[in-house]
C-alpha cells in the first residue's frame, strides 16, 4: 500500500533525527497541492518546544538527505503552518497502475486466511419479505463477498426464525380455521399471520394456547412437527425465491429449530460452570459486570414453562458452529436494536469458555425510513413487502428514464438491484437512512444507474480498441493524474472496508471513481486520437478503471447489465 510505503521512508527519517513520533501518513484532503500529508510535526512541537514548521523543514531536509533525488516523488515539502506534503512522481504512479494491472486482485496484499461464520438474512418463516429484512440481506451479502474476496473461508448462514410464538400462533389459526395441511400456502400464510398476532394481543386465552402449541412444537409433538414442516417448505421455498432476485444467497439454510439438538449439551456445559440461577421458576444466567455504565440484564435461558427463548437458541446454534466448523470468527449482521441482547450473549460465550478460540462480531444496522424519516411503510403504514418493492423501484426507474424502456427484464432486474442496493450501501451501516425511490433512480448522482451508466459508457470505448499491454510513464493532464491518483487509492478503500466491516466506504469509494472517470472521458477523446502513444497510455488506464468497478461492484453483489 503507498500510503504504508511512504510511511516506512518517512520513519526512517524520523528515527535518524530520534524523533518519538509514528509516521502516520494520510491522504491529502487537498489533491491541488499534494497526494499526501504528514502533520505529526504538530505533536512533536509540544515535546520539543520548537516550531511545527522549523520541524518539518527539519525533516524534509533529512528525508532529501537520506533519499537524494527519490525518483518516486516530483516534490516533498514543508509548509506553513508544519505539513509535510508529497507528491508522487508520475514515473512511480505508473510503475504502481502497473503493478495493479498485471497482479492478481491488484496487488492487494492479503492477511492471512480465517474460517469465518457470518450469520444474515434472519427472516422468520410464516410471512412474506419486507423492507425491513433488506438491510440485513443486502450489507450482509457484501461483507461475506468481502470477507472471501480477502482469501477467508466464509460460510453463510441465513438462521431461519422457524421455532417462536408465531409458528404456534400460526398453527393455531390453521387449526382453527379449518384449513387442511394440502392447501396450506404463502398467500394463505401471509394473510393468517398478522391476524393471529393481532389476536393474541386482544385475548389472553388465544396467546396462552399459541403459547402451548409452541411448547409442544418444541417438545417434538408429531402433529405440530408436521405443521412445522409445511409452513417451513412453503415459507422457505417464497423467502428463496426472493433472496435469488437480490442475488444473495447462504451456504446453510439453518432455523432456531436445528439448535434444539445442542441446547442440552449447551446446558451441561452452563451447569458444570454454576451459571444458570433460578428466578420465579424461569431459569437466567447473570451476565452484569460492576464496570458496566448502563444496566445489564441476565439473559433468560428457560422460561418458568420449560420453553427456550431466542437467547437459549443462540447459544446452541454457537455450539454446534464450533463443533462442527471450528471457526476463527462468528459474525452477526442484524438491527442495531438486538446490540443488547448480542452483548449478554456474548458474555454468556466467554463465561463458557467458547471464545477460547473463536471471536465474535456484531454488525448492527439501521433502519430504513420514507422521505419523512420514519421506518419506510406503504400508503396502508405497513412496511412493504419487498416483491412490491422491487415493482415499485422499476417503475419509478422507466418513468425517470424512458428511454430504457426497450431494456430487457433482466437488465430492469439488475438496474432495480442496484438502485436498491447502492442506495443502502452507500451509507454507514449503523445509521437510519432515508429511501427515495424516485432520488435514487436517476442515473446522475450518487446512485446505482450512474455507476453502471458510467461503466457501460468507458466500455463502449473500450470495445472498440485492442486492449494495450504496457503504460509509459507519462501523465497528460490533470483529469488524467485524478483519475490515475483515485486508482491508486483502492488498496487504502478496500482494506478500511474490510477492517471495519462497512461496505459504505467501497460504495462512496467507486462512486467518487466514477466521478474522475466521467471528467476523464468529458475531457480526453480517444478514439479518434492521432497519438497512438497517448491513445493506448488512456486505453490502459480505462481497461484497469473498469476492471476494478466491475470487481468491487461485484463485492457489493451488483451485477452490470449488458445496455442501458
């Protein structure tokens, strides 16, 4: 990475002067005057009580000491009022667009292998998808994709919500209302669902049998196993359908119901280590510690009835990834809202001894709202269900762009995915963001469309050219430099992504390339240029350009469609 080589020249540097400071370099903010900054001389001022700009003088003169006529730089300087500015020379910018060019992945240096879990997606079976499973789905397809992309052995689990209270509650209604196992589908569910659950909360009797049914379920009764796996089928086969339109996709196909063979070994291992406490017949496992600012509850593990809750499931779901997986890592993708419950969660697994070798990750998110800023909902102020959301999206996409109207299904498919998809991830995954359906379906600004118009746009240039096989070391103007400096940028994008787990900085990183590459293209016309050298240096900048966009768009699970 530039940034880390410039890093260990400029520490060098540092040590022969015995100045106890790091050499922490950072991307200028300012690209008139520099590629990149150093402004430690600030701190190193009130050690040594001395000027920050007399400082920095001081260390760009040992720097062209200790490196005299350093090739890789047209210019290193001190200015007011103590930066340190570099300035790649374009010989070095070339020689690394090459590197980039003809290495695998980039030449991205890669850490070293992990077995990783990553737990997304979550629905509950019994209802159709909404806009509030999105963000799970969509940030937690790009951080697997991510997590690969970094060389790790990734498993995806969607973990079904399959063995709660409205399994119970459903059955109750099927029974109730006469309708035979055969005839039992996702309409049928879709309707039965939220009238059971309204339901419950008006009688006390309904909620209490749901409740039993549920018990009873998880018990193993043989009836309500068979409702089980009806509703299961017909539910997973809807919320299948709907996950391969997002093109997101699970190596398992887990529920709450495949950690029941595991809650009694999680038990055994709670009772060897005296960590279930009885409390008004309920059993809890006590997970406060007196440093915590804010109240920690105990995590119920068994409710005075013998039920197991969403706590109890956890746990066996854990235990079974260790024993059957051994990963290094288990990450959770869900609403920012579940934090608490993942905090006693995880303190369970240490008091267990189950971090031992493995680490655990929250990613929470945000929600998604309206243009009013409440959680997005339909006229009725339901949420939406999310295949009428994609409907939706591809009519507001025509209607702002007639001109794609002659588009194929399958490229109005990956142009709703896109306007979907960039939309959220182009946002701090642990913030609410705002959707607009008609805002992000244009094809100018910080959207879906654009990104793809731009790739379909630089590569209808390139389908036209013989692809060049060497860059020279000449840079023509100063939208061919910011296009050549945003390349070089991607290594610093793509590794704060992955180390932060937030996709949004990929997203907002491909975004600003498209940006220079569109200057780029405004201002450089090539194909009919009469300077065959210039020509194929642009040629090679754009095939690595596009490269690059149709990898990382990949990483956020946006495919590029064929015209537009």
């Amino acid at each position: 990475m530039i940034i880390e080589y410039i890093g260990q020249k400029l520490q060098k540097v540092l040590d022969a002067l015995a100045m106890d400071t790091t050499a922490k370099v950072i991307v200028s903010n300012r690209k008139d005057l520099c590629d990149y900054q150093f402004d430690g001389s600030f701190a190193l001022a009130k050690q040594i009580h001395k000027n920050p700009f007399d400082i920095s003088e001081e260390i760009v003169n040992k720097f062209n000491e200790l490196y005299p006529n350093d090739p890789d730089f047209k210019k290193v300087e001190a200015v007011r009022p103590g930066f340190i500015n570099f300035t790649l020379s374009d010989a070095f910018i070339n020689e690394a667009l090459t590197k980039m060019a003809t290495h695998e992945k980039f030449n991205i240096s890669m850490p070293k292998s992990q077995k990783i879990v990553i737990d997304y997606g979550g629905p509950n079976i019994a209802k159709p998808l909404h806009v509030g499973h999105l963000r799970s789905a969509i940030v937690g397809e790009s951080i697997k994709r991510i997590l690969k992309y970094f060389n790790h052995e990734v498993i995806g689990d969607v973990h079904l919500g399959d063995y709660g209270l409205q399994i119970g509650q459903v059955i109750y209604g099927l029974q109730t209302e006469k309708i035979a196992k055969d005839q039992i589908t996702i309409v049928i569910l879709d309707d039965l669902y939220p009238r059971m659950s309204a339901l419950c909360k008006e009688d006390e009797k309904v909620k209490e049998k749901c409740a039993e049914i549920t018990k009873e379920l998880q018990d193993g009764n043989p009836e309500y196993q068979e409702y089980f796996r009806i509703i299961r089928e017909v539910s997973g086969n809807d919320i299948l359908k709907i996950y391969d339109y997002l093109d997101v996709h699970f190596d398992l196909w887990y529920g709450e119901s495949d950690a029941y063979p595991y809650i009694e070994k999680v038990t055994k291992d709670l009772t060897a280590k005296h960590l279930l406490t009885e409390s008004d017949g309920a059993k809890i496992i006590l997970v406060a510690d007196p440093k915590d600012e804010l109240e920690i509850p105990p995590l119920i593990y068994q409710k005075s009835n013998g039920a197991y809750l969403y706590g109890t499931t956890d746990l066996g779901t854990i235990y079974q990834r260790i024993e059957d997986y051994h990963p290094d890592d288990i990450i959770y993708v869900t609403d920012m809202r579940q934090s608490l419950h993942f905090k006693q969660l995880f303190r369970v697994c240490e008091k267990l001894g189950y971090t031992k070798n493995t680490s655990f990750e929250h990613l929470g998110f945000g929600t998604v709202n309206g243009p009013d800023g409440k959680p997005f909902k339909t006229r009725a102020g339901t949420a939406p269900k999310l295949d009428s959301l994609f409907k939706e999206t591809k009519e507001a996409f025509l209607t702002s762009n007639p001109k794609n109207s002659n588009m194929s299904e399958e490229d109005l498919d990956i142009l709703v995915n896109a306007i979907i998809k960039f939309a959220d991830l182009q946002n701090n995954r642990e913030k609410d963001y705002i959707f607009d359906i008609n805002k992000f379906s244009e094809v100018v600004g910080k959207t879906g469309p654009y990104i793809l118009y731009t790739y379909l746009r630089i590569n209808s240039i390139l389908e036209k050219e013989e692809k060049p096989t060497t860059l020279g070391s000449e840079i023509y103007n100063q939208e061919d430099r910011d296009l050549r400096m945003k390349i070089l940028e991607l290594e610093n994008n793509l590794k704060y992504t992955y180390t932060t787990r937030m996709p949004s900085i990929l997203a907002n990183y491909l975004y600003e390339m498209c940006v220079n590459m569109n200057a780029f293209y405004e201002k450089n016309h090539i194909n009919n240029l009469v300077d065959i050298k210039k020509k194929e240096n642009w040629l090679y900048v754009l095939n690595l350009s596009n490269a690059i966009l149709k990898e990382m768009l990949d990483l956020l699970s946006i495919k590029i469609p064929k015209k537009m």
